[in-house]
C-alpha cells in the first residue's frame, strides 16, 4: 500500500475481486510495516540486474557507447499545467535495450504521522517516515531524474549517452544539468 498509493479500502476489494479473504486494517497495516523493507531490498536488488543487463546489452550491440535511458515521472495526483500539488511522485529509468526498469525513486512531502504529531505539539512515535521532499511538487520531476542518473552512473560504471524523456519545462533542467554534465 506505502508505494502502490492506494489505501486499506481499495486493496481490500482488490483482494475480495482475486477470491482471497481480506483482513483487518490493523493486521494490513502491520504487515505492510513488516514486508517493506523486504520487498523495497528485492526491488533494487532488481534494479541493480537490470542495470547489469542493459549494460551487456549495450556492450555488444554499440561497443564503446554509453546507456540510452528513458525517464519519466509520474504523481499520486494529477497536474493541471498550472497547479502542481501532488504529494508524492515516483521517476523511474528504463533502459532502451532491455525495457526494465533501471532505478526508481520516490519523492513524499507529507507524512500522516508527522502530521498529527505536529499538529498535537508532541513527538512523533517511531515510525517509518517516508517523507523525503520539501519543494514543490513542480521541482520533483527533474530533482529525481537528475539522481536516478547518477545513480545508474555510479552503479554500473556507464555514462548514460542518451537520455529520453517528455518535453515539459520540467524536465528542461535535467536536460540541461544531463548535457552539462556529458560534454
């Protein structure tokens, strides 16, 4: 539920529609706590494959070249052109080659827990804050895709030569601080 952006309610007639008996929302929320650092070590343990491949990849149909990636962002709420609210959004990089997904990364600015804790005037319990993001919705886009290239640089030890995304102004500044970098 932490990174498929959808709450107890809907997973729960998720499951009711696949045939399988639901839980409390207690028990839900207690085993997404205990599944997520297990499935967030499987995604980039993943991530860090498919990099590998998509340098294979690259090595024999263009020796010498670096990676050819695709970047996009998307949010838990949707943009009108002017108001960009959102308060999450993932970036993911897909390698041209081998179309899995390379890296991705999450950016939350809000956090229930804090919240209310804040609101409260007290301290929050000890929890597994996920909030990571203080700008604007609007600033996400090109914050993330300008880390998740560097991350797939410093993985895998490949420049990345060619970067395709969307032609937003958003993502200007990672075409920008991309061509800076690689020339």
């Amino acid at each position: 539920m932490i990174d498929v952006g959808i709450g107890v309610r809907q997973l729960s007639r998720l499951m009711t529609i696949m045939g399988v008996p639901s839980s409390s929302e207690r028990t839900m929320k207690k085993r997404e706590r205990e599944l997520f650092k297990p499935m967030v070590d499987v995604a980039r343990d993943s991530c860090h494959e498919a990099i590998t491949k998509e340098c294979s990849e690259t090595r024999i149909t263009t020796p010498g070249k670096g990676l050819v990636v695709k970047y996009d962002m998307c949010w838990q709420k949707r943009g009108s052109g002017r108001s960009y609210s959102s308060s999450s959004g993932v970036g993911t990089a897909i390698g041209q080659l081998t179309g899995k997904i390379l890296d991705y990364d999450l950016r939350v600015t809000h956090c229930a827990i804090c919240h209310s804790a804040e609101k409260a005037k007290r301290n929050a319990k000890p929890h597994n804050c996920q909030k990571n993001w203080s700008k604007s919705a609007k600033a996400m886009e090109s914050s993330t895709g300008a880390s998740l290239m560097e991350n797939i640089e410093e993985v895998s030890g490949v420049p990345v030569d060619v970067l395709i995304m969307d032609d937003g102004p958003r993502t200007q500044l990672i075409r920008s601080a991309f061509l800076l970098e690689h020339k």
